[in-house]
C-alpha cells in the first residue's frame, strides 16, 4: 500500500510538471475547439504559432460535439475560435458566435459564409460519386444522382446515411427540388438496396474493393484512401450540371462573442484565409480540399471554384442547420436511419 | 446458514456522509438530464411515444440480454475448467482467457471487421468475393462479448478459488459424475459472483458506444449519440438517455431479486480443491480453451499485428500518451476505490432499506454513455466550478462516475467473504467505527479494493468519449491517439498505441487472474 502511495505521488507531480509550462502563458493562449481532425489541421496551427508567435491551444472533437460542448458552456466557454467541419455544426452554435469583420468575410464568396456574417467557410468539399475504376469508366457513371434509381445500379451502392456531409447533401436536394421529390427519390434508392456505411472513409474503401461499384461522398476521402492504399481502384466523378449530387458545402470558422482572446481569434481566422494558408489545400494537405479564395488552384484532379461555380443545387448554406431536422425526420421516415 | 452481520446499531455518520456524498457526486449526470429533459417536457413526451423508441428499446433489450448470456455461459465455463479440472495448461489458459479485458471495445470492433468484414484479413486469405455480413447483431454481439466476458471469468475464478470445496468433493464422494456435481453444487454457490460479474456485463453494454456503431445495431446509445451529432438538440438526447436509465434500474432489480434467492454458505476453508479428471474429456475442453482464446485474444493481436507491420515505418512510440493515460487511470482507480469503501460498508455492514438503496443508486448512472456523462461534467463545471473545467481532477473525476460500480463490485466481494466478528471484536474493545474500518475492514477487504482499483484502472484507460471532451487541453492519452488515427482511416497507425495499450494493461490483468490461489491451507 505505501509503495503504491509513494507511486501515485510520483505519478501526480509528474503530472503537476508536465502541466506546467502551460499554466503560465495561459492568459495570452487562443483556445480553439477543433472539429477537424488533427491529423488534417495541425500543420495549420504550428505555422500560425511560428508566425505570430501566438500560443494555441487546440481541443479535437466531433464537430457535432464540440458545438454541444459550446452550447452547455454558455457563457463560460474557455474556447475563443470554434474551427468545424460543417455549416451545421457552426449554425448550431450561431446565437454564440461573434460578427466576423467585412474585409475578412469578403475573402470568401458569399455562397461560402453565413449571411450574418457569424461564421465564414475556409475550404470546401465538393459532394462526388466514387466509383471502382475496375468495374466502371467515368462515362458509365451517371450524370444525375436521380439516375441512380435505376434497377441496374441494385446493391452496386453506397452511402452513409448517419454522416453530416451525407445529410446536407439531403437538406440541399430538399431546397432544391422541394419534400415530395426528395422523398421520393429516398424510396426509390432505398428500393434499390444501397449498403449503408457509418462515415464517407468506408463507403470509399468498399467502392475501391469492388463490395460496391458507386459510393455517395464528399471528394478528398479518396485521397486519405488512397494515402493507405495507393493502388486502390477508385477515383471521382464531379457530377455535372445544377445537380443536388455536385453540391459544395465548407468547412468553416467562427470567433466565439465575447472571446477572451478576441484580437488573436481574428488575426486565426484572417490567417486562415490568406492566401498563403489557403495554398496548403493545394501543396501540403493530404485529404486536397478546395481552396475558397479567388486565384487560388486547386490540387491537380480537384475543379477549380469557377469549374464549380455554375453546378451544384442554388441553396443558402446557413439555412442548413435550421433545416436538419427536417431532413433527418425525411431520413428516419424513409428507413435510412432507422 | 445466515450471513453474519454486525453493527445492528445506527450507521455511523462518519460512513454515512462520505457515502452520501460520493452518491450525490455520483448522480450528476442524472440530475442534468432531468433538467435537459424537463426544458422542453411537450417534445421529450413525443419523443418518448415515437413508436423508433419502442423499436430501439427492444433491440437494446436483446442486445444486452444476448451479450450477458454469452459472457456468462464463456465466463462460467472456462472458470469452471481452469480453476476445477485438469485440463492441460490451465494456469495459461486462465490468464489468456481474461486479457480480452485490455482490449477497448471499439478496438475489439475494428479487429473484427479486419478479420472477418468486408475486405478483411480473411477474405483475403480464402480469396472469395464476400463473406456473411458481420454488421449488425452478430458482429455486435461477438465484439462485446469479447470485451465483456472476462469480468464474468475474473469474478467467478475468483469466488471458485475461495470456495471451500468440501461440498463438492461431498457430493463426489456419493459418485455424482461431475457436470452434476457442477449443475447442483458449485453453480447454487457461484451465484452472487456470476450475478456481480452479468452486472457488470449488462451495464457496459447498455453504455457502449463505439460497437454498436463500427457494427451498425441501432441501439440507444448509437440513437443517443446520432441525435448529438446530428441534430444538436438536446432534449430528445436527454428522453433516450433517461430511457436508458429506466432499463438500468430494471437490470439493477433484477440482479438484486437473483441475489435474494441465494443461501448463503458459510465461508469454510479456502484451500485447493482437488482437480476433476477430465478423462476423454480433456481434449475437448482444451479444444474449447484455445477456442475462446483464439478468438477473442488471437484474431484481435493478429489483425494489430498486420496492420502495425503494414505501418510500422510511420510508427512513433507514443509515450507521453501512455504516461498520461496510465496516470489519469491510476488516479481514478484509487478515487474509485476510496469512493467506494464507505459505500460498499454502509450497505454489507449496516442492512436497511435505505442502504441498499444507496448502494444501487451508485450503479443508476453507469449505464449512461461517456457523452451524456461528458455534457453533463461539461455544464455544471464550466457554469458553477469554473476552476475545475478541463482540469485533470475533472477528467478523474469523469472515470470515477462512470467505473466507480466496478469498484464497488470488488470492494463488495470481498466484504462478503470476510465475516463481521473481528469488527465486533474491535468495536466491543473500544475503537470507534472509523477506526475501526480504517485498521480493521480495510487491511481485511485488501484483495478486493485492490481488484476494485485493478478494474477501474483499465477501464479508465479504454475510455475515451468523456476524455474527448473533458481532458485538459493538449492531454493526449492513447485512446485519444487510437481514435485521432482511426478517424482519418489510419489503421496501420493506430496499430501501435493500441498494442501499446494492451501491453500496459496486461499486467493487471495477470494480477487480477492470479489472486486469491490459495496455497495449501489459507482461512478465508
């Protein structure tokens, strides 16, 4: 027992040490709550570290969590910047989130950012149909998502009907061409017996093993796939025309209101759109998604803003999170998550 | 024969206030979906009426009673056939069996799906195009059990080296072959331990999360967790979770009416029981041992193993995350521990009504899943212990309110077996009953804080949804690290944290395998 007493102690100053370098910068340190994974965005914030020499303090979470997380905090969140994968995500923490100045907002085009201006998108990810290269030519894959009701493509598809990126797509075809289609569209793929995954990474390593020939997804999985098997045969289709299936949605950042730290949170969210870190999209980043400011390309593969700019549904972003649970009531009646 | 108590007198304040105030501490999390669900009464009735919600009860019902029957039936047998018989390599196959335990369910699940899912190792091996789904029911059901069944085998090991076998060897003696002897002797007298141990079984797959998804069954939790990430609304969050409370205090019902219908023996002897001879019967039961072990212990190290091979260039020793998680769990297992004690004590000690009804509270809440757990840390520490929020005693904390049960699981055990007469003794001479818990019970009920504290301490390093979210900032543990690397895909990354978890973790698992052997002669 006093061995394991005398363990412990040690155990606890250890502890106490490892903390302790923190304790004292934490006044001046911006809090960031992540829900982007880390493996993704760390190299994002060493280079603001390095360049303003401004201490960040990074919480990972689900996106969906952390805006939970927010939202029980109230008016003591530690947090000073909320960076999410999602636009739901952020809109749901909206009422708690800061207006972002004009000049910062209008880096990005206003399809791209709250129409408040509480939030604004950093990269965006276009929706795609994936396909296994060994089954299929990209012309064999269909130019509409409503084509893929067709009896041909039965048990060839894969979606995941739980993931957020999943359900925008849902909320814009529903915005788009109203309940009753979406509905029925619901249906008639659910008669065609689509596999349904838990996240976007599996629907695309099922595609790239031939388990399905068409997956629903956003587009740079293919590239975290291909990063842990680089001859995976699967590569993207970008649905052409004003498709609901070649929807661009964000990830994006918001400046908590009332920020401790709120100079610092700002200069974050101007860093992150400058050119410069826009370009890591292009360069560096893995996953490869699409960079947000004008004049700024791609990586090679991936479509350009303008490429993008004429398709996909015509829908306001910041009305998704208003507009989920109408979609996930359409999800649950229909047997997709239930 | 009657179980001996002691201290028919009014419990002591000094047990009684630690006691109340763990519980209290302990029901937080209850109190804030209370007030969750009471925001908006008019949607959380709806909720609760949506026909989904009967459909998810059901399923988790079955779940839950399909996984304890399972544990129990592998939990039991083996037990029964490395501490009873002679089957070949006993003491090895003892301690196999129970490593499973290291394993995070979750970690248990990708294993799986590596092994036998789509794409897996296996269907690579046979080079066949598809193989059974494994998704849903059974993949749940198989995941789970793998995680849960050595709690049933470490209680009911333990309970079996501590019985005194001269019952059994009574009814040997009168020629009863020995599955009869089993069936009508051993088994009666294994009761209490089998039930502590489906408890424990039933209440950590009420609370999972990770298998349910990785295996798509739509459980409450999986529901719980959906309505979080996806809605963001809290109140039909707050109605499933407290639905599934109402099913933890049915389970809780239901274990403390088993615990009714048993005799209780009077300790005896502890010693070493003659083994049975096996006979014919020894290479089956050593077939069934390397079965359990080879599927539940071999196919998780198998597929670790090929993907940490696949990686193993990228791979990075994680040794901060280590020291941060087996010191996190090292703190939680001796504030479980402690936190139990006057618990566990209060209601072995002093029998009433209101104590037992103490003691049961303490489990209500451990069935919730880490989230709701987290949240409801999250409210009340950001908005009324600022100072608190994403402390390391906060995370603690976190672990000691959800494994405290498993504490009180060992803690109990051992209370049971060690009669009251020398607390009577000690307070007939003159201590106070602190004292004389603190020199007397505590140094008797050692072995059980000990396991109590052992089994804390590896759930506390499994545990990673309440972690997430209530870690201080940039405190990595190496759940974390699996599930950073598991949500890019990274899998041949993961690979060596997880092994690394389990090689921290094994140890324990030995200890706890190992303890109570009697040696030739020992008074229990």
């Amino acid at each position: 027992m006093k061995r394991i007493a005398l363990l412990l102690a040690l155990l606890a100053l250890g502890l106490a040490g490892c903390g302790g370098d923190d304790e004292e910068g934490a006044s001046d340190t911006l809090t960031v709550y992540s829900g982007r994974e880390e493996e993704l965005v760390a190299p994002l914030f060493e280079r603001f570290e390095e360049e303003t020499g401004i201490d960040v303090e990074v919480r990972y979470a689900d996106s969906a969590e952390l805006a939970a997380t927010i939202a029980e905090e109230g008016d003591n969140s530690p947090a000073d910047v909320f960076f999410a994968q999602d636009p739901g995500s952020l809109g749901a923490v909206q009422d708690r989130l800061a207006e972002l100045p004009g000049d910062v907002l209008e880096r990005v085009d206003e399809r791209f950012r709250d129409g408040e201006g509480r939030w604004v998108g950093t990269s965006g990810r276009a929706r795609v149909v994936a396909f296994n290269t060994d089954e299929l030519s990209e012309d064999e894959v269909p130019d509409s998502v409503f084509d893929l009701t067709d009896p041909k493509w039965k048990g060839k598809i894969g979606l995941p009907p739980t993931n957020a990126s999943f359900q925008a797509f849902v909320t814009a075809m529903r915005l788009d061409v109203g309940d009753d289609r979406t509905r029925q569209w619901l249906e008639d793929l659910a008669a065609n017996e689509p596999r349904f995954y838990e996240k976007n990474t599996p629907v695309v390593e099922a595609v790239a093993a031939g388990e399905i020939q068409l997956g629903l997804v956003n587009h740079y999985y293919l590239y975290l796939v291909k990063a842990e098997q680089p001859d995976a045969p699967v590569e993207n289709k970008y649905l052409p025309g004003d498709d609901p299936g070649a929807l661009v949605s964000v990830a994006g950042v918001g400046v908590l209101d009332g920020a401790e730290h709120e100079d610092a949170a700002l200069r974050f969210v101007e860093f992150l759109l400058a050119d410069e870190q826009q370009r890591f999209y292009t360069e560096e980043a893995e996953e490869a998604e699409i960079p947000l400011v004008e004049g700024i390309e791609p990586k090679e593969g991936v479509p350009t803003l303008d490429e993008l700019a004429g398709r996909g549904p015509d829908v306001d972003l910041s009305s998704f999170g208003a507009e989920l649970e109408r979609t996930l009531e359409l999800l649950n009646e229909t047997g997709y998550t239930s | 024969v009657t179980r001996p108590r002691a201290g028919r007198g009014r419990a002591p304040l000094s047990l009684v206030l630690p006691a109340c105030a763990a519980v209290a501490l302990l029901l937080l999390p209850l109190a804030y979906l209370l007030l969750r669900a009471a925001g908006d009464v008019g949607r959380g009735l709806r909720v609760l009426t949506r026909e989904n919600t009967l459909e998810l009860l059901w399923s988790t019902g079955v779940l839950v009673g399909a996984v304890t029957l399972a544990s129990v039936t592998i939990g039991v047998s083996v037990a029964w056939l490395t501490t009873r018989t002679d089957v070949p390599g006993r003491r090895f196959w003892a301690v196999a069996a129970a490593l499973p335990l290291v394993i995070p369910s979750y970690v248990a699940a990708f294993c799986l799906l590596g092994a036998f899912g789509p794409r897996g190792l296996l269907q690579q091996l046979l080079g066949v195009e598809r193989l059974p789904g494994i998704y849903g029911f059974w993949g749940a059901l198989a995941a789970l059990t793998l995680s849960t069944y050595p709690y049933v085998l470490l209680l009911v090991s333990a309970a079996l080296r501590g019985l005194d076998p001269a019952l059994e060897e009574a009814a040997r003696s009168l020629g009863r072959p020995p599955l009869t002897v089993f069936r009508r002797v051993t088994l009666p007298a294994l009761r209490p331990s089998i039930g502590a141990g489906a408890l424990l079984v039933a209440l950590y797959t009420l609370s999972d999360f990770g298998v349910v998804s990785l295996m798509r069954y739509d459980a409450l939790t999986r529901a719980i967790y959906l309505q979080y990430r996806s809605l963001f609304d809290r109140t039909p969050a707050a109605v499933l979770a407290l639905v599934l409370v109402a099913l933890t205090a049915a389970v809780l019902w239901l274990e403390s009416r088993s615990r009714r219908r048993v005799a209780h023996t009077a300790p005896g002897v502890a010693r070493r029981a003659r083994l049975h001879e096996l006979g014919r019967w020894r290479w089956p039961a050593l077939a069934y041992c390397a079965a359990v072990v080879g599927a539940f212990l071999a196919v998780p190290a198998v597929v670790l193993g090929y993907w940490l091979a696949r990686g193993v260039d990228r791979a990075e020793l994680p040794l901060r995350e280590a020291l941060s998680s087996v010191s996190a769990s090292a703190l939680a297992a001796v504030a479980a521990a402690v936190a139990a004690i006057p618990i566990a004590v209060l209601a072995a000690r002093y029998p009433a009504r209101w104590t037992r009804l103490l003691e049961r509270l303490a489990f209500l809440g451990n069935a919730l899943p880490g989230i709701v757990i987290a949240l409801s840390l999250v409210f009340f520490a950001a908005n009324y212990a600022g100072p608190l929020y994403q402390s390391l005693a906060l995370l603690v904390f976190a672990y000691v309110v959800r494994f405290l049960p498993q504490a009180l699981a060992g803690v109990e055990s051992s209370l049971a077996a060690v009669g009251p007469r020398v607390e009577e003794a000690a307070r007939a001479l003159g201590r106070g009953p602190l004292a004389t818990a603190a020199t007397v019970t505590v140094p008797l009920i050692r072995p059980g804080i000990l396991a109590g504290a052992a089994l804390v301490f590896l759930s506390a390093m499994k545990e990673l949804p309440a972690t997430l979210l209530l870690r201080p900032i940039g405190f990595e543990t190496l759940a974390t690290e699996i599930w950073k690397l598991t949500s890019v895909g990274s899998y041949s990354r993961a690979a060596l944290p997880a092994l690394v978890l389990i090689a921290l973790s094994a140890p324990f698992v030995w200890f706890l395998s190992s303890r109570h052997e009697p040696t030739e002669v020992e008074h229990g």
